[in-house]
C-alpha cells in the first residue's frame, strides 16, 4: 500500500537541492511517497546525509558547490551512472540507504567503483517527492517541449576515447573561438550524467546557448532507450535554433565504446546529422585506435584533439597513426582558425555529399 505523507516546506528550505533538479518547480512538491523500491530514473527524492564518502560536497542547483555533513537534507533525483573512473550504479532505491553516484545528484545502487574511489557517500531515502495529485515528481516534467531536429544547424560532433580525454575542453574551445568569430553557437551535452562542471565551462565561453540532456528530462542517458537519447538531443537542438544559433557543438560523453555513445554514432540519422566529428584523445595510441574505432562506425574523424595535443611528440605519432591532424586547445579558440577548421569541416561533408549523390545517379 502506498503511504503518501504531507511534507512541511521548511524541510525542502533547508534541502540542498542538486544541480540535477534545477528545472524543478519546488512548490510542486507538497508530499512524501513511500514506493521507494518502485523508483525510475529521474524521480526526486529527499534524502539525509548518513555517512560522507567520496563525494564531500554537493554541486548545487544555483551553481555552486556545497561541502556535505551528517545529518543534511538533500534532494537528488534516482538515476544510473557510467563513470569508468568513479562508480557505475543503478537507478535503485533501498529505503535502508542509498548511494549518492553523483555530485550533480544522482542517486542509486552502486554496482563497481574504481580502485582509487573510496565508497560512496551514503543517503537514507526519507521518500519521493510527490506532487498535489499524488504523483512522483520526475526530472521529464520540467523537461523542455519536444522538438523535431531543425534544418540548417550545423552540428560539430565532439566524441572521445575515454573520460578525461579532452572532451569538454574542446567543446568549451570551439564554441569560444566559433563565438569570437561571430557565429551564434549552442555548446550542447547530449549524454552523461547530470553535473554543473561541464555546463559551467559552456557558459563561460561565450556560446549563445548551453544546454545538457539534464534539460531534456535525463538525469543521466546511461541504460536510456537509444530512441529518448536521440530526441533529447533534436528538441535541445531546436530550441538552439529557435534561440537563434547557425553553429551546435555537441559532446557525447565518456569513449567511443560506451553503449549510448556507440549506439548513436551507428545511428545514420545522428552520425550523418554532424557537419564533422573530432576526436579527443590522451595519447596517439588511443589516437589510433579510437580513429579505427570511429571508421569501423562509418564516422570519418575530421580532426584531432585533447591530451595528445599537449605533447608535439605524441601529436607527430598521432598525426601520422590516423592520418588526421591534431590541433590543440589554443587552435580551437582562435576565431581564424576555429572558423577555418568549421568551413573546412563543411567543405568535406559538401564534396561527400556530392560523391554519394554521383554515385547514386550512375548506379
């Protein structure tokens, strides 16, 4: 039987509320459900701190961080996580504790951590937020309005070896140089897990729009169907549209052998949707193999980037593994040479364009 329990909003007031909520309406919440076990992914929970583990603070809704204690009211949303250097968990809820997989507030059942982790930070479920009508209040509710794929975007593709490759810093780095340049750019996340660090090195490049699949009513894309991923990712892009941006740079995190990242570059509407895709990478072996990686998917990388380009050495044994050039940070933010590597990138996909549709007429 389901127990539904007034809530007093002080308790939400003292809450530390997680970046992962922060589309949520607070006053929606009025009540307590008891169906803890019958939790999904993006449900709301309020929790109390039992026992500070790896993660000591909370990043907050507002966009700061706070340091964790014993005893404090937290609101996270009940999720999944694929983090190769931290945890992997799912979207499970024990009424006796549950594990906080997330700074940006994702909670669950921690199924494998990395050696260096230390074990989660530790949260007893007080329930799930519930709304006037009795209803869990899920993070897709708040969600932005769902919108078909725009014509006349052009979406750069940002994809990785692994976390920590260089990623967000190269999306960070051609949206700021594309900006410079004066296009009107969208700096998108399209999968992950919830968390204000890359969203916040988005903002300040400058771009017109930031947006993650937090946005979309994803509190993580981990174990999502492929088909919710992709239209999280076309409404996010409409509304770039809409807000007036010609340029999308859109990461997809962790490596190129992560499921949901795997699965939507074999996804022809997706892969054939990016003008370009670059690759970032820590050294030229992983250079190599994720460039192998990405031809085996049909994607065509059309540069290089992150960790490996630090070191001139390993950007020489990358450049001459994958026959692709590596361009660095500073590259990227350079509105000339951000700019050139755009239309060079469109330049390419125009004359692929033209081969298919020559090859289609002669056949």
């Amino acid at each position: 039987m389901t127990v539904l329990s007034p809530i007093a909003f002080d308790m939400l007031d003292q809450a530390k509320w997680a970046f992962s909520t922060r589309r949520v309406e607070r006053q929606d919440a009025v009540s307590l459900l008891d169906m803890l076990t019958h939790a999904t992914s993006g449900d709301l929970v309020l929790g109390r701190v039992e026992r500070i583990g790896s993660h000591k603070k909370i990043q907050l809704a507002k966009g700061r961080a706070s340091e964790l204690y014993v005893g404090d009211l937290v609101v996270l949303a009940c999720g999944d996580r694929y983090a190769p250097d931290q945890f992997e968990g799912l979207a499970e809820l024990d009424p006796e504790g549950a594990d906080m997989l997330a700074g940006g507030g994702v909670l669950g059942r921690m199924r494998h951590r990395h050696a260096k982790m230390s074990a989660p930070t530790r949260i007893i479920p007080l329930g799930m937020l519930a709304n006037a009508a009795g209803k869990a209040i899920n993070l897709a509710d708040y969600a932005l309005n769902k919108a078909a794929r725009p014509d006349g975007l052009k979406v750069i593709g940002i994809v990785g070896a692994s976390m920590n490759s260089g990623k967000t810093t190269a999306v960070a780095g051609f949206a700021h140089g594309l900006s410079r340049a004066g296009h009107r750019v969208a700096a998108i996340k399209a999968t992950g897990t919830g968390a204000f660090g890359d969203f916040n090195a988005f903002v300040d490049t400058g771009a017109r729009y930031v947006a993650d699949f937090t946005d979309a009513g994803m509190v993580s894309t981990y174990r999502q169907p492929l088909v919710r991923i992709e239209s999280g990712l076309d409404t996010l892009l409409a509304h770039a549209k809409r807000d007036g941006c010609d340029v999308a740079v859109v990461e997809l995190a962790d490596g190129v052998f992560q499921k949901e990242t795997a699965d939507l570059l074999r996804n022809p509407r997706v892969r054939d949707g990016f003008a370009g895709v670059v690759f970032a990478a820590p050294d030229a072996l992983a250079a190599a193999g994720g460039c192998a990686a990405l031809r085996a998917m049909g994607v065509e990388p059309a540069i290089v980037t992150g960790m490996v380009s630090c070191s001139p050495l390993g950007a020489a044994e990358a450049e001459t593994a994958t026959g692709v050039s590596v361009v660095t940070r500073s590259t990227l933010c350079d509105p000339a040479q951000a700019n050139a590597l755009l239309a060079q990138m469109l330049a390419k996909r125009f004359d692929h364009a033209v081969a298919v549709s020559d090859v289609g007429v002669a056949a």
